[in-house]
C-alpha cells in the first residue's frame, strides 16, 4: 500500500469512529491537501471538539494535519418574526 493508501485507510478509520463513538459526530470531514489532512466542519460545543481533537489525534498520530473546527452554539430566537 502506497503512503497515500494508508493516509486515506486511516482518513476513513477516523471518520468512522467517529461517526461511532461518543461523539457520534457526522458533520465532520477530512481533506487531504497534499500530504496533509485537514479536518473541518461543526460542532456543537468545545467538549464536543475537544473529543474530536482527541480522536483525530489518536488516528493521525504521525501524519501532518490541521483542524478548522467551528463550535456552533444554536439558539432559539430571541425574539418573534413579525410578517407582514
């Protein structure tokens, strides 16, 4: 398997998990941009990136890779909609 078999095979064990674990986290995704991974997307809070982070480096534990993770804290309104 080439280096960029592998990089690929651990990119998919990684979202895998986790779509699996306690993040159960599917608004993530990875890029490769050359050698490098790079892991983007949303999340709910910053426990929920931390675990991200944790998992990611766990499965990328040697390779190049860079996060661009965005806590997105929905709300509801704060006020009515006035339609016309």
């Amino acid at each position: 398997m080439t280096d960029t078999g592998i990089t690929e095979y651990r990119i998919e064990h990684l979202l895998d998990r986790l779509a699996r674990e306690e993040t159960a986290e599917l608004g993530v995704h990875v890029e490769t941009h050359g050698a490098r991974a790079v892991v983007r997307g949303r999340v709910p809070d910053e426990q929920c990136r931390a675990a991200v982070l944790r998992i990611v480096g766990e499965e990328l534990a040697g390779l190049d890779w860079y996060e661009d993770l965005t806590v997105s804290r929905p709300r509801p309104p704060d006020h009515s909609e006035d339609l016309p």
